[in-house]
C-alpha cells in the first residue's frame, strides 16, 4: 500500500515531514516499510506554509493489517496536525498496490499527468477527487482536505519512482532531515557552527546548500518552531551520512532520509505547447528574450529590466531580482540593453522572479550620439528616426557611432544563491556535475 500525506503544518508549528518520520518509524513493526518520498509542488501557490511539501512511503504488509496501519495514519494525522490553524487541511490517500497492476500502463500515465501538473499548474480539490474517483482509491481529510492535492501527488511521484535508481526516471536527490527533540520544539537550537562548516568542506558537492559561502551563513537548519533539527541536502547518500556524522547539534528525536524533486527545477515549464499559449500566473518558466533596457535598482533594493520575449506571440514581461538573492543582484546589474538571455523563474503579474539566467550572447556594441566633425560638440537627436543635428552649427548627420564596449559579464549560466534557493531549483553544482549541457559555462555562486 502507498500512502500520500500532505498540509498537517503551520507557521506555527509541525512539518508534514516529521509526521511521516514518527509513522514510518511506527509502522515498521506491520511490515516492510520504503525509503519516504518528499515531493515539492508548484512553488507559486498561494496556500503554501512554506516550500509546499507532500510525502509518501510505501508499506508491504498483508491485507489484513491494512485496516488497522490505516487507523494508525487517521489517528496520527488527527492528533499532529496544526487543525486550529486556518490554512491546514489535511489529506490523506491510500493506494493498493493491486489497483495499480490492473491496465498499468493507463493508470500510470493518469499519475504521471496528475503529478507534473501539481509540479508545474494549479490544480483544485476537484481534480484530486476526480483522480481519487477514477481510480476508486481510499482516502481521508480533514476540514477542507486541499491537502488531497498533495497527498495524490507525493503518492503518484513514488508509483513513477518505485525503483528510483532507473537512470531513465524522473531526476532526484536525497534530503536527510534530523528533528528535535519534542522539549525543545519553539526553543534557539543548538548547532556547533564551526563543525558544519568543516563537515561541509568535506562533502561539497556532493552535498550542497548547507552552507551559502558568500553570504557566510548556515542554510541547513531553519529558523522555525517546527520540529526540524536540520537537513542535509544532496546526491549522494554517502556523502550525507559523512556530513551527518561531523556535524555536532543538540541531541536529536529521530532522522529520516527522504529521496525528493528537490534540486531538479521540475517546476520549470520549458516550452509553452502551442504558439499562441499566453503565459500564466502562477507558473514557472524557461524563456528567451533580449534584454529591453539596462537593469535598475528600485525601493527595497531589488533589481529589476523588461525583457522582450523571442516568442512573437508573447507579450513582453518584467524580470526582477529580489533583495533575498544578494549577490545575484550584482550579475544581473551587469546586464545591458540588447543582450540576449534565458530566465529561469515564476511568474506573478507579469513579472518574473528570476531564480537563474543564462547569458547566450552579450550586446558588446554601445550606440552612443555622433559628435559634431565641425565644432566637436555632442549632437542632438532631431527628433524620432530623423537623425543628428549639431545645436551649434547646425551640421546634420543620420546614424549614432556605434563603439565596441568592454564587459565585465561573461556568457554562460548564473543562479540566486543557497540563501534565496527555492527547494526545487536546481543548483548549478549539480548541472556542472551531471555534464548537463557540456557546452555552456556554468558559474555556480560557488
Ligand atoms: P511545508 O513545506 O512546511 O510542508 P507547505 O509549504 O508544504 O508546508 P502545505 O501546508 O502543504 O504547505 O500547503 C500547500 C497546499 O497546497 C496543500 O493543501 C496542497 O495540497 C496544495 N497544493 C499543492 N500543490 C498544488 C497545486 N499545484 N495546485 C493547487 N494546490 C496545490
């Protein structure tokens, strides 16, 4: 049996991934009980409490005791949950692993279909129930169950990866998550920082963002009341455990390893199917445009230019570096007027949040006012496409100089830093590790 589980938290306290930590712990004495799978969803919904999470696991046990591992999840998932809170609505669905072997390979594609678009559109409750009723399976929630969406889609995403270690399926990474002891849930916690770092020295890039260099923080460890200690990120499971073992904390309840989207960029809608498809609120996207007009910097300290899109049918959008990226502001301050790039980010009133841009050609020509052969002087324009004049002598020329510029910015491929990392965005590290697109320059921010 698969069970999904999603929105048991608030701000104020759980995380849907500690729920499924005390239950895959609990419900190993039933049987045998996998690796869980924590998925991250579209990273733009509004109903999120923070990096919009859903787990699954998946336990063998026989027909019998599956009743009683059912009540066991109803009654866990009743009494963790964050109920008082306005914005949890837990959902719970459990899949038979027999229904999945009548017309497998339908029913799989109806899973496939329902986990990219929770990854990638915004899908409503009755969707999930549509699913649910499709393919006749169990469930359970409470108050409005939105986390049914979830909990369909964390499922859905361990059916596809059963056996994870297939090269062909879907890209993954492992995220060992260790939690506090339930005492110290609210309290400062207690972290030896000098041995995270080393424990990161030795491990990078094998393991990644536990640490973000240039800003000189600690990104493992979150801030919260939740339960969560910390969580080493990474693709190796070796590499992880290595780090696990340097870093000295607080004594901890339990760990977990989860394999996970995370680190992917599975949220990123590369094509838009059709040519006259608009873009959406809502959703992430890879797109080629030129820059408009030389970046600025604006109230806040966010940086933000127009990008005429390369896709004719589309309008053009904003791009905007926000002041959480950082150092990622200082590239996209390089950028100029006419360079053609690629933005990586999530779209929200036509203004996209840019989580990483590829620099494909820099516009190393600067079209500057011709001056004046006569008297020296700088020329004026004689209004919209009608040339030079000199203002002192009056001599008339038709086109601006055009001057080869020097530029700091290289071309290649740029990203916010661990800092403002969205779970699913994929580091740069990975990208030059796994010889993903050999042919570009990657400059990871470390
Ligand atoms: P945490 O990261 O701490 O686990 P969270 O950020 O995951 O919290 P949830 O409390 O799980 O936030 O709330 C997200 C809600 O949005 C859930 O109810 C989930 O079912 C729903 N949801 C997830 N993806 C989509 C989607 N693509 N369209 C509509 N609703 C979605």
């Amino acid at each position: 049996m698969i069970v999904g589980i999603d929105d048991t938290d608030s701000r104020k306290g759980m995380c849907t991934t500690y729920l499924c930590a005390v239950l895959v712990d609990d419900l190993k004495k039933y049987g045998e009980v996998s690796t869980p799978r924590l998925v991250r969803l579209n990273p733009c919904i509004p109903f999120k409490t923070r990096g919009n999470g859903a787990v699954s696991f998946e336990i063998k046990t026989n027909a019998e005791r599956e009743a009683e591992i059912k009540e066991i999840i109803r009654t866990q998932v009743s009494e963790l949950s964050e109920l008082r809170e306005e914005g949890t609505n837990p959902g719970v669905v459990f899949i038979d692993s027999n229904v999945l072997k009548q017309n497998r390979e339908e029913r799989r594609g109806i899973l496939k279909r329902f986990y990219e678009n929770a990854v990638r559109e915004v899908l409503t409750i009755e969707d999930a129930y549509g699913l649910i009723s499709e393919l006749h399976f169990d469930y359970f929630g409470l108050k409005n169950k939105r986390g049914l969406i979830g909990a369909l889609a964390a499922a859905s995403f361990l059916v596809l990866q059963r056996n994870f270690r297939k090269p062909d399926y879907y890209d993954f990474t492992y995220e060992l998550i260790a939690y506090r002891q339930k005492e110290r849930w609210g309290t400062p916690r207690v972290i030896d920082e000098t041995s995270v770092w080393k424990a990161d020295a030795a491990t990078y890039p094998s393991t990644w963002d536990t640490v973000d260099r240039g800003e000189n923080k600690i990104v493992f460890a979150p801030h919260s009341p939740c339960p969560v200690l910390f969580g080493i990120r990474g693709d190796s499971i070796d590499a992880i455990y290595k780090t696990y073992k340097l870093i000295h904390t607080e004594p901890e309840e339990r760990k977990m390893l989860f394999v996970t989207n995370q680190g992917t960029d599975f949220h990123l809608i590369r094509k838009l199917e059709t040519g006259k498809e608009k873009l959406r609120d809502y959703h992430s996207y890879i797109l080629n445009g030129v820059v408009g007009s030389n970046p600025r910097t604006v109230e806040g300290g966010h940086v933000v230019f127009p990008l005429s899109l390369s896709e004719e049918t589309l309008d053009g959008i904003e791009c905007i570096a926000y002041e959480p990226t950082k150092g990622f502001r200082d590239i996209i301050r390089e950028l100029r007027a006419g360079d053609a790039i690629t933005v990586f980010g999530s779209l929200k009133k036509k203004t996209l949040n840019l989580e990483k841009i590829e620099v494909r050609e820099l516009n190393l020509v600067m079209e500057k006012n011709p001056r004046c052969e006569k008297c020296g002087k700088t020329m004026k324009s004689a209004g919209r496409l009608q040339g030079y004049r000199c203002k002192h002598c009056g001599t008339y020329r038709a086109d601006t100089v055009k001057e080869v510029i020097e530029r700091v910015l290289e071309e290649g491929l740029y990203e916010a830093p661990p800092v403002a990392r969205r779970h699913i965005s994929k580091p740069l590290i990975r990208m030059r590790m796994r010889m993903e697109g050999a042919e570009k320059k990657i400059h990871p921010s470390r």
